[in-house]
C-alpha cells in the first residue's frame, strides 16, 4: 500500500467515526444537551478571548501608541 492510499483510507475512516459519533449525539437527548452546552461555552469563552487577543496583537504591531 502507497502512502496515498494509506492517507485515503485513514481518512475516511476517520471521517466515518466522525459521521457515526454525530449520529449518536444528535440523537441521544442527554449527549445533544450536553453538545449544546459545550458549543455555548464555547462561543461565550473561547472565541472572545481569541478575537481580544487578535485584536491587541494587531494594535501592538500596527506601532501606534498604547
């Protein structure tokens, strides 16, 4: 086996796991709620932080005073 072909079958086997996993969630109430609540924290957390520090790093480069 070429390591193409061994790239290709890894990755549709991952991608058939990821399908797979997805259907359980989606369709078990407690794993869909719980899904939910972490795509919220995510939002509410992750994301702010990550665009405050763009921000900031995009101010400090740009040379103008603080």
């Amino acid at each position: 086996m070429t390591s193409t072909n061994a790239r290709t079958v890894a990755n549709v086997v991952l991608a058939s796991a990821g399908v797979a996993a997805a259907y359980v969630i989606v369709t078990t109430p407690p794993l869909r709620r719980l899904a939910i609540q972490v795509v919220r924290f995510w939002l509410g957390a992750s994301v702010p932080v990550y665009l405050a520090s763009q921000v900031r790093e995009a101010w400090v480069e740009s040379g103008r005073p603080a």
